[in-house]
C-alpha cells in the first residue's frame, strides 16, 4: 500500500506544486489525471523518492519513501516523463546498461534478463536494432521494461501515451493493464482516454491540491442525464459561455458543436440529451474546481470531491 499523507512542494520562486495532498493507493492501476503543471510529475518524483518535499509522508507498505528512500528504490519502478535513451544503441544494450546504472540482481545474468524483458514488452524483434530507429511506443515500451526489472511492487508512469498514435497507445494499454494484475502501478496523465481505458479508481488533481478521489462509473454516473449538446455559430456560443455551463465547443464542419451541463435546469432550444463521457465528468469537475478557488473557497474545506458532490459547486 503506497499511504500519502499531507504532501506539501514549494520550489524556489516560490511556486507551490503540491499544496496538502492526501492519497492511499492499493494494488491494481490507479490514475492521477490533471492538466499541464497540476503537479503530477512532481508527486511521481516524490514518490520515487527522486524528489524531497517541502513537508509531509510517502510510505509503501509502511517504509518512509522520503527519509529512506535508498530503502524503497529496489521495489519501485520509474518510468519519466522524458526518459533519455542513448539514440545510438541498440535496444538490447540500452537496456543492459540502465539494469547496470540501477544495479538490478540477475539470477541468470544479465543478458538473459534482458532478453526475458524485451521478450515481456513486445520489443525481442527490435532488440538489435538501434533506438534512434524505434517509434515512440517502442521507446515506451524499453522504458517500462527498466521499470519492471527487479520485479518492482510498484511502478510509476508519468504521461506515458503523450505523443503516442492510437494503436501504438493501445499496445502500451495492454501492457500497463496486464503488469497491474499483481501490483501498484500509479498512472499520471493529462489525457482522459487513459483513464477510461485502464483506471478502476482514479484522482483529479488540480493545482496542487485533489479534487476527487473516483471511479470512472462513479465520475460519469454523477452527471448521468445532465449533458446537452448542441450545434451554434460564434456569437450563441459566446453567449451560452456566459449563462451555461459549457463543458465542451468542438469546431465541427465549421459550426460549434457544444456540449453543456445543465444538471437542473431546461437545455436551450435546439439543444438535446447525450450519453454523458469522463471527458464531461471530468470537465465539469474542474469548472467545479475553478469556480471554488476564484471563489475563495479551498476546494471542498481541502478534503476531496468524491464526485458526488459534482455539480453541487454552482456559480
Ligand atoms: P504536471 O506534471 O502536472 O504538468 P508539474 O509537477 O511539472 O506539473 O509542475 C507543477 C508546478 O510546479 C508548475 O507550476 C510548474 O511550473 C512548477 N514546477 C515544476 N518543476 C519546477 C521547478 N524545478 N522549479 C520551479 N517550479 C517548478
């Protein structure tokens, strides 16, 4: 069990990345979805105990993540954000070289267990090719297998579909879901679909601090009946910015496609009723979350929104 307790960062300047965070986070695939400088990346780099906080606790299965954290790397697997590869390389000795770089035990030697996991992450045909020549899934996919060498219990990945084509990103789904069979992995992304495809339980996070703490079943079912989407020129939308709650404006054929929550109320004329997506849940809470802190309000007295409570922060 990976316990967070009260995760405060403020980097020189000062900015304040993390403000109070407050997380437990159980075996299987667990999602921290936010937007850019939420403070995603620095809460993995905390929790891989690469990264010192201003104050608070990181403990898996109770040791200290943050004043033992020499302790804690042998069961932790990091895959960053930019993950720097030596492009002239081979696959095969890219990955030898980082198993040496993080001192992994290899029973068998180490040049079977490479093979072991380049065979585990699909990449046992490219394993003599250089990387500069792999796609982006493909470096995905050596960096995990860093990740998982030692047969960590936990492993974070921080953004890993960002520039990914969909099929190479539903490769890398499969296997993200299938090492979280028998372990903690901690998923950061700023893209919805992640969570959708691959996340029973997820947070938002939203400067610094959580906003919820959900399923994506919950997330959607909090605004089940409460989507309209409807098609305007640029003034209606400008307008319907301004009295409604618009959640989504797509440009569509050349017209606004939009989409609004309207939880209480009657739709404008022309608009009709739509399956409700996390992409919606996920857009109404950070209004949500917006609207609180313009408001002055902490976000929910600091604790999470557990999303039932979306919708509730109105204007
Ligand atoms: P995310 O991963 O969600 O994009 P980050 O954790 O990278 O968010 O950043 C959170 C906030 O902290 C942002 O405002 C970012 O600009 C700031 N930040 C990140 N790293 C540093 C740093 N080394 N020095 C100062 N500010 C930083």
């Amino acid at each position: 069990m990976l316990s967070i307790r009260n995760l405060v960062k403020v980097y020189p300047g000062p900015v304040t990345a993390l403000q109070g965070v407050d997380l437990d986070v159980a075996t299987g695939m667990f999602g921290l979805l936010g937007p850019n400088g939420a403070g995603k990346s620095t809460l993995m780099k905390i929790v891989a105990g690469l990264l010192e906080p201003t104050s608070g606790e990181v403990t898996l299965d109770a040791v200290d993540v943050v004043r033992n954290p020499e302790a804690v790397r042998p069961h932790l697997g990091y895959l960053p954000q930019d993950f720097g590869f030596y492009p002239h390389l081979t696959g095969e000795s890219m990955l030898l070289f980082l198993l040496k770089l993080k001192g992994v035990d290899a029973a068998q030697g180490q040049k079977r267990l490479v093979a072991d996991l380049l065979e585990r992450v699909n990449l046992a045909f490219a394993a003599k090719r250089k990387v500069k020549g792999y796609s982006g899934g493909m470096r995905q996919r050596l960096g995990i297998a860093q990740a998982i060498a030692g047969n960590p219990k936990l492993i974070i990945v921080d953004e890993p579909t960002a520039g990914l084509d969909p099929e190479e990103r539903h490769r890398f789904y499969r296997l993200l879901g299938e090492l979280a069979q028998d372990r903690t992995v901690l998923l950061s992304t700023h893209i919805v679909e992640d969570v959708s495809t691959l996340c029973p339980r997820f947070a938002v996070i939203r400067d610094g601090k959580l906003v919820a703490l959900t399923s994506p079943t919950e997330a959607r079912a909090s605004i089940a009946g409460a989507i309209f989407e409807g098609t305007v020129d640029a003034v209606e939308l400008t307008q319907l910015k301004r009295t409604r709650r618009v959640t989504q404006a797509i440009l569509y054929e050349g017209r606004n496609r939009v989409r609004i929550h309207e939880p209480n109320g009657t739709p404008p004329p022309g608009f009709e009723p739509v399956k409700e997506t996390l992409e919606d849940a996920y857009l109404v809470l950070m209004q949500g979350a917006a609207r609180a802190v313009s408001n002055g309000a902490s976000g929910n007295d600091g604790k999470f929104n557990r999303l039932s409570a979306v919708g509730e922060v109105r204007p």
